[in-house]
C-alpha cells in the first residue's frame, strides 16, 4: 500500500485545537481538507486560526510563501455531515467517549466510499472497541497525533484486532509523507507512549508524596542529572492535572486496577480543587501568567578530602574515579562492593535499597548513598542520601567529595531507588512489558518516547547503556522494599538479564 496521494480530499472531524491541528498539517502536504464540527462556526474559527499561525510560519521564514498560500487555500469548511463522503481519508479528533465516537463511525460508514480510510485520533480508547460497531471494521484504525499535531513529530498507527494490515501501512506511508515520524502500536491501553510514560508522573508524585523531596526539586533533578527537558511537575502543569489524571485513571481502568498504574491522591486533589496547571495559573507551580520559579536548596559548601579509598567496580558511577584524580583527590582501589570509603564514611551509588535499609543488610554504621547521573562529567548536580550516626557529619564528607568535581549538591529521603535511578529502572521496565505483549517493537518504542514525550534517549536503549542488569537488580530492590507488585520486574525484562541478551533490539 502507498501513502495517500495528496490529489485525495481529507476530512477531519472536530475542529478543536488537535482536529485543527491535524488539518493544518494535511492542508500543509497539499490535500484538499474538509473540516467537519456540529458548530460551523467553531469549523470557520479553525480554519482562520490555521491561517493565522501558517502565515506567521511565513513571516519567521519558516515556511515559504507559496506553501503557506496553498495550504490556506486548501481548506474548507463541510457545511453538512454528508460532505464527508468526499474524503478518502477520515481523522476523527472529539471527544474522548466511546459510545459517541462508535456512534459517528457507524453513520460515517453509511456516506463514505468503500475505499475510505476511516481513523480516530483518540489517546486512550480501544482500537477494537470503536471499530466493532463497522461493517467493515478492517478499514478502521488509530491515527493519534500529539499536541500541537503541527509541531510534534510523533504519529502512532494502531490497529485493532481487525484493522487490515494494508491499512495501517498506508497511513504510516502517509504520516510520513507529511514530514512525520510514525511508528506502529497494538490497541492496548494507552498505545505506545501514554502507558510508557506513566511511570515519569508516578514515581515523581510517588516521592513527593512520600516527602523525600518538594516539587521543584524533584524536576530540577530529572533535568539536571539525567537531561530530561522538563520535569514531571511542569510536564503535569502543562498537559493540564485534569487530562494527566484522567488518562492515568483510564490506563488504570483498563488494566482491571494494575497498581502500576495506580493514580495518585495528590494529584486527585489538584483536580479537585480546580488547581489544572498553566491553564488555571495554578498547579504545583503558579503562573501569573509565566510560571514562577521556585529556588533549590543547595546543600552548604564542605571540604574536599585528600584520598579516597575505592573498593570493586562503582558501577554507572565509575566514570567518576578519573575525575576525582584530575582534583588531585588521591584515589587507593581495592575489591568490595562497589563503595568508596573516606576515613569511615561509606559512600556509594544506589542500587535500589533505601540507605537504611542497605546499611543494616551490608552491615554498615554509617552509609550516604548518591543518585544516577547520565553524564557524571557534565551534570552540574549530585544527589545524596544518608543513613546511620551523625548523618550531618557524613553528608558533609560526602558532598565535599562531589564538590572538589565543582557540583551543586541536592539532599532528598531517603527513599528506595531515590529519583533518577528509579524512575529510569520503572521507565525500562513499563517498556519491557509493552515489549512483552506485542504493542511494538523496541525500535518503535524507544523512538516514540523520545519524539512522543521527548526523552533524552528510549528506555530500551538507555536501560542498555546503564547495565540493564543493574537497573533490574535495583528494581527487584525497590520490589523488596515496598512489597508493593506495582514494581515487580517485567518477564521479559528478567530473561533477558538472565540470557545476557540486549532489550534493544536493531
């Protein structure tokens, strides 16, 4: 099958912000666009804001002139339902309701040609589901875009257990064919990236919750050590607490109450109180109407210690020895467990077990334990937590340590995991299930969280680079620790530790 030739007609239904922004990008590749909503003056608004926003494309230099003139001509309003019967190609964009949306495909399918490719841009309803009510539901697929569908590069194809195959390939061509980067999806809960991605709000709202450290620390540190562009809470501000919360209770739903995706009181609360983010200018930040920052407390300026003595293999962390020597820290190495002494402070990298609950296992007085970092040159922060006697004392030896590296210090509870390694590990392991029942493949996974959610890197992948028998043995620590099956290891995630086999596959 090939793409939709752009001499076909598309029809869009729904004109709110994704309907006009899927519009906007098929007018864009050349195809004459019908727009369709019960309110033709909403449809006519659409379609001016297209303009608008195309033409200051034009102004920027973004787009040339005759693109942005064609693409402007290339829209039109449908002024009844029955205009749909134009189209070979039909995205639906409305509410998130199944009986509505199956109800609109089953009138659709009485108007539109046999040939027409019918499609919802729904982000958490079953493929299956909406398609049963068709004739010919074999026709019938996903085609979500994210928000704003002009900018983010991501399309997933889903199939239904009847879409035809020759279907979803033709809308892959054509995703493509209009400058974007698809990749194929079962219809599971959630598709591709909004199950993946759970895990980024819940281990942060998880943490939060647990006090072991405020908001806008916690997003500082996601962005800080492990280079995500925006952390969890502004990320949960921007979508809007009302949307996030409301997939995640779908997701939640649909997994008949899988704890992984339990959804969070906290956020429940922001809901409840109307507090939505950006939108309302208040989340857990406030805006008025730019968010106002809210300072980190770095940890006071300490010492830096003559010699380390280092016992076994740090780990991801062991880029760190050469560093220290550049600051004329003399390094002793020795076997052990992967620790670094100074005089009687035990410092070392997590490995899942809270510092306390480490300390009484290894059989340590005193324990401060720091967190991932995925470049530990680059990273202008550490994170550390402590465990034992004189717990002050200790951190101050410990953050000397990583300040002789010239890095800010955070210092959160302490908490199975801490922040970064945990939530990379239940990332990893979110993937690994998705992988396991055959919603994609690791290509199509690792690719959609980082143009879907813009990751750094695919958990695959990134779980690889990390060791991902270190990131599974932390997960099965966390699992001890919390006796809580929300952080159980994923089948395929511990066979393929234990078969020395990559979760990334080429």
């Amino acid at each position: 099958m090939k793409a939709i030739s752009n001499s076909e007609i598309v029809g869009v239904i729904g004109a709110g912000a994704m309907g006009a922004g899927i519009a906007q990008v098929a007018a864009s590749a050349g195809h004459e666009v019908l727009i369709y909503d019960m309110s033709l003056e909403a449809a006519s608004k659409a379609i001016k804001n297209i303009n608008s926003r195309v033409e200051r494309l034009c102004e920027k230099g973004i787009v040339s002139k005759d693109v942005a003139n064609n693409t402007k001509r290339c829209l039109k309003v449908a002024n009844t339902f029955e205009d749909m019967n134009e189209a070979h190609l039909i995205v639906e964009a409305i509410v998130e309701n199944l009986e509505v949306k199956q109800q609109l495909f089953a009138q659709l399918e009485e108007i539109v040609h046999d040939f027409t490719i019918l499609t919802s841009n729904t982000s958490s309803l079953s493929i299956t589901a909406i398609g049963s009510i068709l004739k010919s539901p074999d026709r019938f697929a996903g085609f979500h875009f994210f928000n704003p569908a002009p900018r983010m590069p991501l399309v997933e194809i889903v199939s239904g257990l009847a879409t035809s195959k020759d279907v979803a390939t033709s809308l892959y061509k054509t995703a493509e064919a209009w400058g974007k980067k698809p990749v194929y999806a079962k219809s599971t809960p959630g598709f591709i990236v909004n199950r993946v991605a759970r895990p980024y709000y819940a281990e942060a709202l998880r943490v939060f919750e647990e006090g072991v450290a405020d908001h806008a620390t916690i997003d500082c540190i996601v962005k800080e050590c492990a280079d995500f562009k925006m952390g969890p809470f502004e990320l949960m501000d921007l979508i809007g607490h009302d949307v996030n919360y409301a997939v995640t209770k779908s997701v939640f739903e649909a997994y008949f109450h899988d704890p992984r995706y339990r959804p969070s009181l906290v956020q429940q609360e922001l809901v409840a109180a109307g507090w939505f983010g950006q939108k309302s200018s208040k989340g857990f930040y406030t805006y008025s109407p730019k968010k106002i920052d809210e300072p980190i407390e770095d940890y006071r300026t300490c010492d830096k210690p003559n010699s380390i003595n280092i016992e076994g293999d740090l780990g991801f962390a062991e880029t760190l020895v050469s560093l220290w020597q550049t600051k004329d820290i003399h390094v002793d190495r020795g076997d052990g467990n992967g620790i670094i002494r100074v005089n009687d402070t035990v410092i070392a990298p997590t490995n899942g077990l809270s510092a306390s609950e480490r300390m009484h296992a290894e059989a340590y007085d005193i324990l401060v334990l720091f967190d991932y970092c995925a470049d530990f040159q680059t990273t202008p922060r550490i994170v550390l937590t402590a465990a034992g006697k004189n717990k002050d004392q200790n951190l101050d030896i410990a953050a000397g340590l990583f300040q002789a590296l010239d890095k800010k210090i955070s210092i959160v509870g302490d908490t199975p995991g801490m922040v970064v390694f945990r939530t990379i590990a239940m990332l990893a392991n979110e993937a690994c299930e998705a992988l396991l029942l055959g919603v994609a493949n690791s290509i199509d996974l690792d690719k959609a969280m980082k143009l879907g959610v813009n990751y750094p890197k695919g958990p695959l992948a990134w779980a690889d680079e990390i060791g991902a028998e270190v990131l599974h043995a932390g997960l099965a620590n966390i699992f001890e620790s919390y006796k809580d099956i929300r952080y159980r290891p994923s089948t395929l995630f511990s066979n393929r530790v234990f078969e020395n086999t990559p979760l990334f596959e080429k």
